[in-house]
C-alpha cells in the first residue's frame, strides 16, 4: 500500500500534495459530480463513532453513497463496546469483514494510531475526530470553503476564536492554513481556553475579539467544548456572549467581504448570534456542503492505490 494513501490521521503527518490533490478534486467536484458517481463502486465504508456527530457522520455516509459505495454505520452505544469491548477489538472484528474505508470517531486523543499500525493491507482510516487532538477532514472543508471565496490565502487574515485550548478543529486546522501558507492566523480565546504553544506557534494572539477582527478576511467561530472542560469553570452563555460572541456589531470591525464560519454544532447567543449565523455573511452551510466533497475527495484519494 502506498503509504501516503493509506490512512488520514491527522493533517501533520500528510504531505502537502496530498492536502493539494484532496482540495483540487473537492473542487472539480463541487463543480460536476456526475462523472464520480460509480467511482469507487462496490467498496464498503465502515463509520464507527463512540461520539456523537451529525454532520460529519452523515457527511462520510453520503460521501461514500455519491461515490457508489456500500456504508455500514455503527454507534459504539448500540455496540459491543458496551459489553466492554476494547477499541481494538472491535476494529479489528470489523477488519474481519473488509471494510475498505473505516471512518473513527474516539474521545480519545491518539485513539487511531495503535488502530493504523494494526490496519491490514487495503484497510483505510480515516479520523473523524479524536478528542482535542486532530480533524483533518474538517480543516480540509474549511480550506476548500476559503478557497472558494478567496482567490489567494496568502493576503487572508483569518480568525479563529473561541475555545481553543479543547479544540481539534482549531489545532487541524490552524495546521492546515500554516502548510497552505495563510497570510496570518489570529487566535483569540479566554482566559484558560489559549491554545497550547505548537499551536500557537507563527499565530498573532488576542484577548480582545474586537481587535482580532479588525480588518480579518474570515472569522471562524468555536463553540465551548463543554464535554472536555473537566470542572473548569467559564462564564455562563450570555456573559460569554458579552465578551466573545461573534455580533453584527463587531462583525463591523472585519473587512467588508469578510466571511463567518463556524464548524457546528453552533450554541447561538453564546459564541456566535443567530443574526450572524443566519446572515449574509455567513457559509456555515456551504462549509457543510463543502464536507461532503472533502469527504467525496478523501475517500477516492485513500482508495487510489
Ligand atoms: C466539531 C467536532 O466534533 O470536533 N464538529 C464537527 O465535527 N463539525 C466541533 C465541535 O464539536 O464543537
């Protein structure tokens, strides 16, 4: 197996031609999708998530579907894993019915390495988000979804604000606009929700959300990961939203064409008002569409060898 085809952990590991050739067929996707329809007909995709998801599970699902796949989803709550079943067991029972693409979902940071070392030849991986660590299909979508508004990244000043610290959008994706050589990153967090220094690394820093947006080209909005916060304590929603949240007014303060993302799931009037969700501005849906292709492109990719 080629093994820069084999799996998707993580957008570090990747090299940038692989990043290059995922967004370009993303982008003659989105264009006409018809010719891909049979693609990869006849190959099984596997999506096994122990955490919840709506969009990126359905996304990989139609993905595989409009390449002509065959899809199995499993929920580790309806699952075997409730009968103490290790995650490498039941990767490797699924293994045993080759799968040709197995999408993983784990609250565990790191949970698909052990699982890539163990894969067997024409099992491919793919990270659909383990704990704070990586996304890398969601930092794909949200590049293809700059680059479709913006012809050059290296003019962009990009904004990506909320919690960090507990993020794997912001650290995939943070990664991803460094390699595809974004003009400049500004992050901006509370207190405590910072992102660690790698991260940080070659960013400009803000604790204040009106001075990150001025003059920003795209702002991308984070929801607090309550499910990772371990006790610690951030203000209730609408002190957060005095502070941090994503208003018309403040939107003012951006370039004139700027564009507001957000990778969902959206906590409106916390990180992000409805009239902004909802506004002209914003292509938070069109990032959903664009996930399709991403995943669309991913999985053709993987399968290439
Ligand atoms: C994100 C995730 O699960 O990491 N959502 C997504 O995949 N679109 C972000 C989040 O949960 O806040």
């Amino acid at each position: 197996m080629n093994p820069d085809t084999a799996h998707l952990l993580d957008i570090e590991s990747r090299s940038d031609a692989f990043h290059r050739r995922v967004l370009d067929l993303a982008a003659e996707l989105r264009e006409d999708a018809v010719p891909w329809r049979q693609a990869r007909a006849g190959r099984l995709l596997v999506n096994l998530f122990y955490e919840p998801s709506t969009r990126t599970r359905v996304s990989f699902e139609i993905a595989a579907l409009r390449l002509g796949m065959r899809v199995v989803n499993i929920a580790a709550a309806d699952s075997s894993v409730k009968k103490g079943e290790t995650l490498m067991d039941t990767f490797n029972t699924l293994q045993a019915m080759s799968p040709d693409v197995v999408v993983v979902r784990h609250p565990d940071n790191g949970a698909l390495a052990p699982l890539a070392e163990a894969a067997w030849p024409g099992v491919h991986l793919v990270n659909a988000g383990d704990g704070s660590r990586a996304h890398p299909t969601q930092a794909l979508l949200d590049a293809l979804t700059m680059r479709s508004h913006f012809e050059r990244l290296d003019a962009l000043r990009v904004v990506v604000a909320g919690d960090l610290h507990h993020s794997r959008v912001t650290r995939s994706g943070v990664a991803l606009m460094k390699k595809l050589g974004v003009g400049e990153i500004r992050l901006c967090a509370p207190s405590g929700l910072e992102a660690g220094p790698r991260v940080s690394e070659g960013t400009r820093g803000f604790d204040s959300l009106d001075e990150a947006l001025d003059g920003a080209d795209v702002v991308m909005m984070l929801r607090i990961q309550h499910e990772r916060l371990a006790g610690m304590a951030v203000p209730d929603g609408e002190s957060y939203h005095r502070r941090w949240g994503l208003t018309t007014e403040r939107l003012k303060r951006a370039a004139p064409g700027c564009i507001v993302m957000h990778p969902g799931p959206m906590n409106r009037g916390v990180e992000i008002a409805s009239e902004v969700a909802d506004g002209p501005q914003s292509v938070i849906l069109e990032q959903v569409a664009n996930g399709v292709l991403t995943r669309m492109a991913v999985i053709h990719t993987l399968l290439d060898d």
